[in-house]
C-alpha cells in the first residue's frame, strides 16, 4: 500500500466501467477518496461506487459531460467546495469509431475530438488552477498505444490520442517548477467493452501478434496509474508509460 496516497482527492473521468472503474477501485484501496465521474451511465458509475466501498474505499459520483467547459467548470467547482482540493487528476474518458478515414464526418471528428482532447482540456484546465495555489498535483492522461504509432481505421482515434501525448509531455515540462507532474499511461489492447466488436477469430489473431499472448486486464492499467501518482514516481514527469505486452 502506497500510504502517502491516504486521504487524497482523486477525479477519474469515465469511471462507470472498464479501465475508468478499475483506476477507482485501485486507488481506493490505497486510501485516496475517489470522485466518479460519468456521463450517462449513472448505474455504472453506482457500481464503480459501491464496488469501492466494498473494498473498504469511500467516493462521491459527479455526472458531467466532459466535453462541455461549462459542466466542468461547474464540476470542479462544486468538488473543491465539498472536499477542499483535488490532489490528482485521471483523464480516462474516451471514445472510439472504426471505419475508413474517407467515410468520416465532420460530425465524427467533433464527437471524437471533444471527448477525447478536448475533455482533457477542459478537465485539466479548471483543476491546474487548484493544484497551483497548493503547488501539488499529479495528472494522469489515459493515451493510447495507436497515439504514438497510429492505427488503420481509427485514424482519428489515433489522432486525438497523439494530441495527448504531446500535451502530457509539453504541460509536464510547464508545471514542473509548481510541484505538479503530468505523465500518460498508453495502453495496448486491453480486455474492455470497446475491443468487443472484434470476432473471436480476430481476437485470436491479435493475440498471436501481441508478445504474451494475451490482452491486458484493465487492473494492470489501474495499478500503473497508482505507481505514477505515488511518491515512489515523485521525478518522473512528462513521460508516456507504454502498457501493452510488448506489442509495440
């Protein structure tokens, strides 16, 4: 148990499941009180609540659609007035669309875009400023592997993930002077709802070019991101932690 982390603010953005829920659940059992974040999915983010406090854990839900400044504003606000600070930030929500470059629209880009980048725009934003009056803070961005290296048929996808990786390593850099570090986790292909649309012989084919053979679960993102808000990552700042199995 990390025991620096007891008794810290924590947003995690799309906690209603997959990796948002396990980042929760794991910075739970580390003593951190955990705000929830969902957009619709109410009786997820219920769920991710009550599964915390099962595990001895305590949190709030926020609903909040992140794409929006204005909620989050509002959000944060509202955080900081019920709990007295946020002391660590996940961007997690994320949303993806499959389908050739040429079929997309405009309306495909904005969806994909606001969620995905400009959420963590918004998010980061508003809590920065808290986290500068204290000068101390650690943001997490939940990137992607497809971010770095690009995926066909979620260019995109891939596009907003690559806009996280530059931000995460240029607003490191920024705030390092204030006590505040920012890195990203990017996973590989982890074993969640949105890889789902594969068949089971595509699953078996993208495990044959991953080097373990296998997805990643959702808890070994969640048990990295605890290790960088931690005091035993307190000199690693503006980096990308790639978790994929040795994929790439």
């Amino acid at each position: 148990m990390y025991e620096d982390l007891k008794g810290k603010i924590a947003l995690v953005t799309g906690a209603s499941r997959g990796i948002g829920r396990s980042i929760a659940v794991e910075l739970s059992k580390h003593g951190v009180i955990v705000i929830i974040n969902y957009k619709e999915d109410k009786k997820g983010a219920e769920e991710t609540l009550n599964e915390v406090k099962e595990k001895g854990g305590s949190g709030s839900i926020f609903k909040c659609d992140i794409s929006i400044n204005s909620e989050v504003k509002n959000m944060i606000e509202d955080i900081i007035k019920g709990f007295g600070k946020i002391d660590i930030l996940v961007n997690n929500s994320g949303i993806s669309k499959i389908g050739l470059f040429m079929d997309m629209t405009e309306k495909d880009y904005d969806e994909i875009m606001n969620v995905n980048f400009k959420g963590v725009y918004n998010c980061t934003s508003y809590v920065v400023k808290d986290m500068l009056e204290r000068k101390s803070g650690s943001i997490i961005n939940i990137s992607s592997i497809w971010g770095s290296v690009g995926a066909s048929c979620e260019v995109l996808y891939s596009a907003s993930k690559g806009a996280i990786d530059s931000f995460t390593k240029a607003l490191g850099k920024e705030l390092a002077l204030s006590g505040i570090r920012v890195n990203a986790i990017s996973p590989g292909v982890i074993d969640t709802r949105m890889n789902k649309v594969f068949s089971e012989e595509e699953r078996e084919e993208l495990k044959n070019e991953i080097p373990m053979m296998r997805f990643g679960k959702t808890e070994e993102i969640a048990k990295s991101v605890v290790f960088l808000v931690s005091s035993e990552a307190s000199y690693i700042t503006s980096q990308v932690l790639t978790v994929d199995g040795g994929f790439l």
